[in-house]
C-alpha cells in the first residue's frame, strides 16, 4: 500500500552556489509529520510555488530517508547564466510517497 505525505516550508539561500557533490552543509533539515514504515523506499517530488526572486531558483535534495530529508535553494548555474547563489525568500511544496 502507498503511503503520501505533502507539506510546504519557506525557504532562502544566503550561501553561494554549491558545485561540490554532497557537500550538504548548507542544506535545511524537513521532517516528515509522520514517518513512513522502516524500511519505506520513499521519493520526494519538490516544486518552488511562487515567484518572489528574478532569477531561477533550483531546488537539491538530498539523503531523503523514512523521516525526511534535506534540501536547499541553488540558483541555476550554467555556462553563459552564472549566480551569486543568493535567493529571497520562497515558497516550496513538496509530496513523498513509498514506491
């Protein structure tokens, strides 16, 4: 049986781009409401819900878990379209299911 938690947090970035893989000190901490059964192989589907800040907010997750997971706010870094990496503040929607 699946099991689907939802929620939302309001999130920033006072950090520079991050571009070193799992590096996650700079990550903030969700916790689910209710955790999912030990075991639960659990995704999370994370989606910015407003449009407060000019430039693109990209949103990392990371070790995503029965309890919750971290993620962060890193302005999108290409090539020709460089970031600071510092963002206001937005609202992020999230959903975790078991799979």
């Amino acid at each position: 049986m699946s099991m689907i938690l939802t929620g939302k947090l309001e999130l920033r970035s006072d950090n520079g781009v991050e571009t070193t893989g799992g590096d996650t000190s700079t990550f903030t901490r969700v916790n689910f409401p209710t955790s999912f059964p030990a075991g639960s192989e659990v995704i999370v589907h994370a989606q910015v819900q407003t449009f407060n800040g000019a430039h693109t907010p990209g949103l990392r997750l990371a070790d995503v878990s029965a309890d919750g997971f971290l993620i962060r706010m890193n302005e999108i870094y290409a090539t020709n379209a460089k970031s600071d990496g510092t963002h206001g503040w937005e609202t992020v929607g999230w959903t975790a299911h078991t799979v």
